[in-house]
C-alpha cells in the first residue's frame, strides 16, 4: 500500500496553519497536491515538521503553496530547507511544450503549409534532378570517383536479394489472369486465347508495374530511411566536410542500380507470370504446358516486349529518384524518417502508375497495339 | 523491505560481458555504497559504458550476478524489474532524449508513466523547475532536442534522469562537451543533489576536476576488471602503470592544483565569515 501525504488545518489565536503529514516525495504527493491548490481560506503558515522524507516535488509543492498564499514555512528541516532553496532558485513560468494551436487554427495553418511545401517540394525536387545530372557529369569527367563498388552492392539489394519474392508474386499473379480469364473466355468458347490474354498483358503491363511496386516498397523505402538516418545522425555532413559528395556516393549508385535493376526484373517478372498462366492451363484448360509456352512465341509480338522494357528503366528512376529525394529532406526527428519513408513509397508508386497510363496511350497511338 | 537497508545498492560478482569473442569484462566485482558519488574511470573503450548498461539490465551478461538494491537484474527481462525502475534515473553518453518530445514534455514522460495520478499542471511547473535546475535556460523547455546545442542535451537527459528523484543515479560522461563554468555547476548540482536527497550516484567520467571536486570514491577499469577502488589519495599510492599515468599526468596536477586552491580559498572565506 502507498501511503499518501495529507493535511490538516488548525486555527489558533487567528492564525490558520496548514499541517502537513506523510511523505513529502513524488510517489504520494498525487492526492494532497490537488487539494492544497483548492485551499482558498487565507493560510499563514504551512507546517513540515510532521512530515516525513521529502525531495523536490515535495518541497516544491510547499514552496508553491506558501508562495500563492503567503503564508510561511515552519518547521523545515535542515535538508527540506536546501531542497526548498533549490527549487526557489529554479522557478520558472515558461512554456513546457512547443506552441500548438486549436484545431480550427491548426487546421487552416496545416491547409496552408501543405500547400507551401507543395509548391516548395516542385522546385526542390527539380533542383534534384538537376543535381543528379551535375553529379552524373561530373563523374562522367572523373570517371575514377565513380563508386563501382557501391554500385554492385546496390544492385545486389534492389536486385538478387528481391528475386525470390518477386517471383512469387509474378506466378500467383499469372495464374489468377489464366484462371478468371479463362473462366470469361469459355463462355465464349474462345479458352485458347487465355494464351494471348496471359503473355500479352504481363509482357506489356503486369510485369514491370507490379515490379515498380515491389522495388518502391522494398527499395525506394529502404533508400528513405538509410539517407534519412545518415542525415539525422550528422554522417552526410561528415561526408561533405571531407570532400565526399553524398550524391557521388549515395544517390547515384542507389539510381543507377535501380534502373539497370529494373528492366531485369520486370522481364523476369513477366516469365514467371507466364509459367503461373501456363501451370493453370495445363490443369485447367488442357493445354500442355510445353504447348502453352509455344503458343505465347507465337501470339505476343516482340515490340510488346520493347513496350515493357522502355518502361522499366523509367519507373526504376522514378522509384530510386523518389526514395533517395524524400531520404535528402529528413530534418530533425525521428518521426520524419518515418513520414518520408511513407511519403517515398507512396509518390513512387502514385507517379509510377499515372506514367503507365501516359505509357499505354502513348504506344497505342504509335502502332504498338 | 529488508532490502532497503543494503549498505550496497549496486552489487557486482563475476561478471562478464562479451560481444561474439570479443571479451569486454572478466569475472568483475564492484560494489557501489549508499550516498556516495563513485566516479568510474577508465581508457576509452574499456568497456565503462556496457558496464553501466549491464547495471541497468540493458546489456545481458555472458556470467556473473549483478543486484540493484537486492534485486537480481540479471535474471530478469529487459522489460521487467518495474519495482527498482522508478528509483535510478539515467544519463545516456548520447543524450538519448525523445526527439518528437520537447525538453519539457521528455521529463514528464518518467512522472507519467510511473505516477499517473499527478495532474498536468503540477507535472508542467515539475518540468520547469527540474530545466532551471540543471541549468539549462528557462525557453529550453519548450523546444525540441534537435534545436539543442550538444551540451544543452547533455543538461536536458539529466533532467529526465532526475525527474523523477532517483536514489540511484547513472550518469555517463555529464560534464563532456560543457563549458568548464557549466561542468564546475553541473558538478555542484550533483554534489548538493547527492547530500540532500542521499542520492548514490555512479559517475563514469573522464573529467579531472569532477574526480577531484565531487567523487568519494573512485573506480579504475583496466584489463577487463575493476582493478582500483578507493580515494583518490588510495589510488595514488596504488603501482598500475595505467593508474599512474593516470593521476600523475600534467593534466591530473593541474586539476589537484586548483582543487587545493579551492579548498584553501573556502578555508580562507570562511574564516574570515
Ligand atoms: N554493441 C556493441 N557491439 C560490439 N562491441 C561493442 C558494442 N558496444 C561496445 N562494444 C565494445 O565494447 C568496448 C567497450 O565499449 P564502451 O562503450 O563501454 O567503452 P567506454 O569505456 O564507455 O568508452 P568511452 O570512454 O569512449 O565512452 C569497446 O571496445 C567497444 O568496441
Ligand atoms: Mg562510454
């Protein structure tokens, strides 16, 4: 059980004393210190005497009381005195939290800063890009600053290590394509054309943009959060002063392994669709497996090929430039990595989506149907 | 409550601390008396701070026991020992302030969580008070680590590690990166801090003059052990090489110099009073 401080009031010849009993310390000062704010008789003095141990909530507490109500302290103890002395010496009435306004307030205020970074996030992700250019210039007149090492290591994150689980998400979704879209074409008893459907669709779109999506969320946000860190902990700073250039050695390997990366997977990401697509056509629809894959040669044309792979290396960028551009503005806490890493994903793959949709308009027009 | 009365509120038998091979600490004993400021010195990396975390149950040891007044921190979860946690409070080399929290809300967090009962406007003017008192200016309160200067930090963890009057004090390198009038104060604070509230502090330091102005007992870490505790004047006599070096180098003599001026100048003043 917790023993609680209390009080008592004893009035004698006039003069009204507040007595306090019990430990004067943090852990039981909770009860009486609502209660001596409530006092609202006029006190002339505060007794400590029969109090037990105090520390500097405790004495602090008496101090606010005497102070509010002018009465005095009696009965301190040689150590309540020091204590008392210490918190009067620190007194203070400033504001303990940052200044945060009402929700009306907060709101509008919110409205217009996002729309300020808005407009500031254009120019400053312009200037990015423009930075990216210099330092690809430049490491194109120094070719020997260019970190090849960085570069593979790179390759191997965004790259090797994201086969496995893009290869599962390809077949599951070459097979759920095969099977609704061979449930449809029944109907119509046109089943052998779940072969155009399957290979045509995953050379041209599925492929590379559930690709996109994997890297945006597994890479462009590991980017984010490594160069967010790096600049919180002060290590881009370090890097500047020592005549590295962060985007030398962190930006450009980070976008160029990305857009070499891309195209690669998002081809193999398509392949393994069409084994999904051909696996259900086999159980399925009776078209050998052997057969199904014949077939895709033959009905999906090589530019739906070229379609994909002029993308790939676009929405790679896209992603990289994302990641690595939210990751540059981290400021401050820890909670900003966090908000950036979100916001790097969610640009990566709304921008990534909108470019595809420009993409399909675009070689339609130009004969690639 | 028989373990109130240990004379010994820190423990340590046997203890080893390893990360892979790489042996931090052999078979250490230390034990930390009640109301005293024992200063830890040691060469950087001879392993003052993983001690410091083992005491505070935060770095699993590999042998050994370690108690926190009588309770057995090793075997115990790194989330667990709720009993012995509301009374130490600890100063992280780093700071390791709550960045989304101002200054003053990151002392409120320990009151909060240990003492939910106390009212926002008492744990508002608690805040303020613990700012002032380690120094820091009054507007600090409200503003975040991140707006801090380095040693404003270091004022800042120790208000939270006060914040909630710990017996049992942790303090890793207070006085590095102060200004030397700041780390004079801080090491008054500390002092007085100890004497009225019969704190026990465990004070790693680099800093001389802390050594000489504030700490009863020093203890020496060198070749994976505690090799040294006692007075400074003990120590001395002691034959490590390292310990020699140590409190005979030119800068130990110039902080025992100004040490002994200070003391012959309080003589002086008080004479005269
Ligand atoms: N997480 C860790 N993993 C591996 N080794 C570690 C880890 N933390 C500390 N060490 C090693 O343990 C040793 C002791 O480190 P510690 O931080 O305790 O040094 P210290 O005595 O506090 O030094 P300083 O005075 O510089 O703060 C060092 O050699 C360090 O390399
Ligand atoms: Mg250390």
């Amino acid at each position: 059980m917790r023993e609680w401080a209390e009080y008592t009031i004893e009035e004698a010849g006039g003069r009204a004393t507040v007595i306090i009993t019990g430990p004067l310390v943090v852990s039981s000062i909770g009860k009486l210190d609502p209660e001596l704010r409530g006092i609202t008789d006029s006190i002339q003095a505060i007794d400590i005497s029969e109090a037990g141990p105090i520390d500097t909530v405790g004495a602090w507490i008496v101090f606010r009381f005497s102070q509010r109500t002018g009465a005095d302290i009696v009965g301190a103890s040689e150590q309540a005195e020091v204590l008392l002395d210490a918190v009067e010496s620190a007194e203070s009435d400033a504001e303990v939290s940052p200044y945060r306004r009402q929700t009306l307030g907060r709101v509008t205020e919110h409205v217009g800063t996002k729309v300020i970074e808005f407009m500031g996030g254009v120019r400053s992700s312009v200037a990015f890009l423009g930075a990216i250019l210099i330092a690809m210039a430049s490491l194109a007149i120094h070719p020997r600053r260019f970190r090849v090492k960085a570069l593979v290591r790179q390759m191997e994150l965004v790259g090797v290590s994201s086969l496995p689980i893009i290869g599962l998400m390809s077949f599951l979704i070459g097979i759920v394509i095969a099977q609704q879209g061979a449930v449809q074409l029944q109907q119509f008893g046109a089943e052998t054309l779940t072969v155009n459907l399957v290979g045509r669709i995953t050379m041209r779109e599925l492929g590379v943009l559930m690709t996109a999506i994997m890297v945006a969320g597994r890479s462009g946000s590991a980017f984010a959060a490594q160069i967010g860190t790096m600049k919180l902990t002060e290590e881009i700073d370090a890097m500047r002063t020592i005549g590295v250039s962060p985007m030398e050695a962190l930006v450009i390997p980070r976008i160029l392994a990305a857009v070499l990366m891309m195209p690669l997977l998002g081809f193999y990401a398509s392949c393994i669709a069409i084994i999904g697509g051909a696996v259900i056509g086999d159980v399925m629809l009776g078209i050998p497996f052997w057969t199904f894959l014949a077939r895709v040669q033959e009905v999906v044309p090589t530019y739906d090929f070229w379609v994909g792979m002029v993308k790939a290396p676009v929405f790679g960028l896209i992603v990289a430039m994302a990641g690595c551009y939210q990751g540059m503005q981290v400021s401050g806490n820890a909670e900003e990595v966090g908000l950036r890493t979100t916001a790097a994903v969610v640009q990566a793959i709304f921008m990534v989506i909108v470019l595809d949709a420009f993409f399909a308009v675009f070689f339609t027009e130009i004969g690639w149907a | 409550m028989s373990e109130e009365e240990t004379d010994f509120p820190i423990r340590i038998r046997g203890l080893t601390n390893a990360f892979g091979d790489f042996v931090v600490h052999e078979d250490l004993d230390l034990d930390v008396r009640r109301g005293e400021i024992l200063g830890v010195v040691g060469g950087s990396g001879t392993g003052k701070s993983v001690l410091m975390r083992s005491i505070i149950g935060l770095q699993p040891p590999v042998k050994g026991d370690i108690e926190v007044f009588g309770h057995n921190i090793t075997q115990a979860e790194p989330d667990e020992v709720i009993g012995v946690r509301n009374r130490w409070g600890v100063l992280f080399q780093g700071g390791a302030l709550f960045s989304t929290l101002s200054v003053g809300e990151n002392v409120q967090v320990p009151l909060k969580q240990f003492y939910p009962e106390l009212k926002q406007q008492l744990l508002d003017e608690i805040s303020r008070y613990k700012v002032v008192l380690t120094g820091l200016p009054e507007d600090a309160a409200a503003k975040f680590p991140s707006e801090l200067s380095g040693g404003m930090r270091k004022r800042a963890g120790l208000a939270r590690a006060l914040a909630l009057d710990p017996e049992l004090l942790f303090l890793d390198e207070p006085t590095a990166g102060l200004d030397p009038i700041g780390g004079a104060k801080f090491d008054q604070l500390t002092r007085e801090l100890t004497d009225t509230l019969g704190l026990t502090v465990f004070l790693i330091t680099h800093d001389l003059d802390t050594l000489y102005a504030i700490c009863d007992r020093v203890a020496v870490l060198a070749d994976k052990k505690v090799i040294a505790v006692g007075t400074i004047p003990e120590l001395l006599e002691h034959d490590h090489p390292w310990i020699q070096e140590y409190f005979n180098g030119p800068r130990a003599r110039a902080a025992s110099a100004t040490h002994e001026r200070g003391k012959a100048l309080d003589k002086h003043g008080s004479e005269k009073a």
